[in-house]
C-alpha cells in the first residue's frame, strides 16, 4: 500500500503538471491556429494515438507481469526482456505506419492543414516505444520518470513548439502537427535516458522470431483492452470527425482536455499497480488485491469528483478560455467530467481482470465500446434531425460515453467481486458531504465576474471540498496517499 500511495501521489502530482502544460497548448491552437484548423488536426491525433497503443503490446501492463515471472527459458535477463517488447513493437510499427500513409483519409476526414501534416506518421514509433520504457521504469518503482517524460517535457515542448513555429512563415501553417512530433519525440528521449541509467545496455541479447511471435501473440488480449480502454477516451472524437464539421471535433477535443485531469488521475496508479497485483497474484493473495482495489478506487474518485466540481460548476468560463465559438461546449464538459468519475471503479476493476480474467475483460469491453458507438452515432442524429448546432453533438457524444462508462463500471465491479471473492466497491458516504458545500460555495461564485471565477472560485470549491472530504470521508488508512514519510518501499521481483 505504500508503494501504491507514493507511486500514485507521484503521478497524480505529474499530470496536475501536465495540465498547465497542455493549458497554453489550448489557447495558442485555438486563438492562433482557429476553431477548424484545431478540428482537422484531432481525428488525426486520435488515430496515432490508438494505433500507438496497439504498437506498444500491451507492454504498459504486460511487461510487468513478464519480469515478474521470469523469462520463457529463464535465462533472460530483466534489461533483455524490455528489448524484446521494444523490438517487437518497431515490427509492428512499421507496417501501421505504411496503412496510415497509403490511406490518410483515415487520419484527416475533413482534410489536412498543410503540406507538413503527414509527419505526424512519424510519432507513432517513438510514442509506443516511450511506453514500454516507462512501463520498464514502473516496474523498478520509477513513477518520476513518467512525470518527467508526460507532465513536463511532452505538453511544454508542444506548447512552445506550436508557438514558436506559428511565427515561422515557411512552417506556419503546419505547426500544431510539427509541434506534436516534437513533444513526442522529446519524451522518448527523455524516458530512454532514465532507461539506460537503469537497465543499460543488453547483454547477450539476439533477436528470436519465434520468440517474439510467441510474445505477440500471447499479449493480444493485453493489446485489446488497453485499446478499447483508450478507445472509449477517443472513439466519440473519431465519429464526431466522421459525420459531423471540423468545428464540433474542436468544441469537443477542448472540453476533453480540460477535462484529462480527472481522466488522468485513473492512469496515475497505473504504472504502479501493474507490479503491486502481479507481485500479490504469484502468491495468491486475492484478499490484499481486494482491499487494493477498494484503497486505490477510493483515493481516486475522492480526488476526481473534488477537481469535476471545480472544472463543472463554472464551466462557461473554463470554456471560455477557448474563445467565444468554444463555450458552446459547456454541456459537454459537464458530461465528460461527470463520465470520468464514474469510470473509475472500471479502471481500477480491469487492472486486475486483465490477469485473471483477460478474455471476459476483453468480452465486456467489446461491448461497452460497441454500446459507446450506437449511443454517440444515435445521438449525433437525433441531433441533426432536430437541427442543433455543434455544442449539441459534443454534448451528445460526452452523454453516450457518461452512459457507457456507467455500464461499464457496474459489469466490471459485479465481476471482479465475484472473481476475488471480496468487496472492490470505492463509494463512501463523505463523498455526498464533500459535494453539498463545494457546490454552494462554486455557485456563489458564479455570480462574480469569470476572472475572480476562474482564479478565486475554483481554489474555494477545492479547499472546502478538501476540507469535508479529509475530515468526513478520510481514515487514518486513506490519509497515507497524502504522506511522504510513509516508509520505504520494497524493490519489486524481477527476472534475473
């Protein structure tokens, strides 16, 4: 539990980070790139995204449970089993890379922005290998890597790199893409340094075929669910993209990024409990991975539902930040906000599921993510039907993935209960008295001008959330996430 709390408190810290990186991101696409030219630009972010993770093998969890039980032959050393992932995922990039570039219409619908935009093809390699080399990190208890690597250098070196080459005349117009190629590889480097001052340099390591085949094969259900996990995050921007204008992916991707705080919060213990479960798991122990999850699901949606009603509540003026075409999306943001805190039972229910029981895993996800597809196509046309404008498709596809994530939250933690045979349930009655103030104090001061609402407001819903939440909702037990001096954490178990 420890390493679980310093792990995620690290993290949690790294992508309240990450958002006041991606924040200048925002203002600088929106009010020097425009509306539309931010809305041909996501559908192709989206699609390097997913294809990415697909490259990537599931190492982000899979490698952990391969360096704890050991190599195939067990004569691998830990430092030859992370090449073998990262070897295998170059293979699998290559041929993605060669679809995307024959068919970019899968990429820009709605057309590109510049000669420049097909770079972006040039991210997936250097993004699927940065997972595998913070998953390697994880697993040595290094969550400051990824801090460093996702918080820090990545959403900075894009915020800057979009400002500075929009006043670059020759690449002007490909900016936001160049400046996405930049901060991915930025993070490469930046992880693969920590890599190599960790792990080194192989020793007697040759690439296998068979091996690897083997170790591709044997990860597709890992590869699965990371996908379709991300895909509920990204599946709504992609139809949007498809039958709706530029200008509604825009509104949407803005109300999405606001809201990654709370969304990254789930992924902030990520990292950390891969090792934790797979070390329980060799030894059985189901009651302590039970206890876990209802630790780690609680801290996590005590610290989302404070930063949803911080980000909710004033919502015309968060979105406000975008320009005036952008606070359309108000309703939307309001969903996807309130989407990711009930995700966070299935986040932390499927960390386990995807050891012991990966194919029924895979089963519920595929048909949460086909429920997320009919809903948000259902609503995009009832939509049009009735003539809304575009905030109305974002809101309609912010509700269809609220919906699915509900769905999915419920099935999961039905089937993990019965599967460990204990509780995994995160809600508590001081989450209802947390809310009750925040929401008078944040409403109150809806009333002052959007300024004093955005710099005084939002810090006065935290603080009296954090308040009643630490004295109503905390024990001793869920105050240790909040302690540095919590003890040492132990070395995790890898193969020699």
């Amino acid at each position: 539990m420890a390493a679980l709390a310093k792990g995620g408190r690290d993290n949690t810290l790294g992508f309240v980070l990450r958002l006041l990186g991606n924040v200048p991101f925002l203002f600088i696409g929106y009010r020097l790139y425009g509306v539309e030219e931010m809305g041909r630009f996501v559908p192709a972010l989206v699609m390097i995204d997913i294809v990415a993770l697909i490259c990537a093998l599931g190492e982000k969890r899979g490698l952990a449970q391969r360096l704890t039980q050991g190599a195939e032959d067990g004569e691998k050393s830990a430092t030859n089993l992370v090449y073998d992932g990262m070897l295998a995922s170059l293979v699998v990039a290559v041929p993605m890379v060669l679809l995307l570039f024959a068919f970019p219409v899968l990429m820009f619908p709605s057309g590109t922005n510049s000669e420049y935009d097909m770079w972006i093809l040039a991210a997936i390699p250097a993004f699927a290998l940065t997972e595998i080399l913070l998953a390697a990190q994880a697993c040595r208890y290094d969550i400051a890597t990824t801090v460093r690597a996702r918080a820090l250098v990545e959403p900075w070196t894009k915020s800057i790199a979009a400002g500075v080459f929009f006043f670059i005349p020759a690449i002007g117009d490909g900016g936001l893409v160049l400046a996405f190629v930049a901060s991915i590889y930025a993070a490469f480097l930046t992880a693969l340094w920590s890599f190599l001052r960790t792990y080194g340099l192989p020793s007697g390591w040759r690439p296998r075929a068979n091996y690897l085949s083997r170790m591709s094969l044997r990860s597709l259900p890992l590869v699965g669910a990371d996908v379709i996990e991300r895909g509920t995050r990204l599946l709504d921007l992609f139809l949007l993209g498809q039958f709706t204008s530029p200008k509604a992916v825009a509104i949407y991707f803005f109300a999405k990024e606001i809201a990654s705080l709370p969304q990254k919060l789930k992924s902030s213990f990520e990292p950390i409990l891969a090792p934790v479960i797979t070390k329980n798991l060799k030894t059985g122990d189901l009651g302590t991975i039970a206890a876990q999850v209802r630790q780690v699901g609680f801290w996590i949606i005590a610290i989302q539902l404070g930063i949803a009603l911080a980000l909710t509540i004033p919502g015309e003026a968060v979105m406000g930040l975008g320009g005036p075409a952008i606070v359309g999306g108000t309703g939307a943001l309001a969903f996807l906000l309130m989407a990711e805190v009930v995700a966070s039972m299935a986040v932390v229910s499927e960390s386990v599921l995807v050891y012991i029981a990966k194919k029924r895993n895979l089963a519920i996800s595929l048909g949460i993510i086909t429920l997320q597809a009919v809903l948000t196509v259902s609503l995009i046309l009832l939509v049009r039907h009735f003539g809304f404008d575009e905030g109305f498709n974002a809101a309609g596809a912010a509700a269809a993935l609220l919906l699915s994530l509900a769905v999915s939250s419920l099935v999961k933690a039905m089937l993990l209960k019965r599967l460990l045979g204990a509780p995994v349930g995160n809600l508590r009655l001081g989450l209802v008295w947390a809310t009750g103030p925040a929401v008078l104090v944040g409403f109150a001061f809806t009333f002052a001008p959007e300024w004093v609402e955005l710099l005084v407001g939002i810090p006065a819903i935290v603080c009296t959330y954090g308040y009643v939440i630490w004295h109503k909702g905390f024990g001793p037990e869920d105050r240790v996430l909040f302690r540095k001096n919590i003890g040492g954490v132990p070395e995790p178990e890898v193969a020699a």
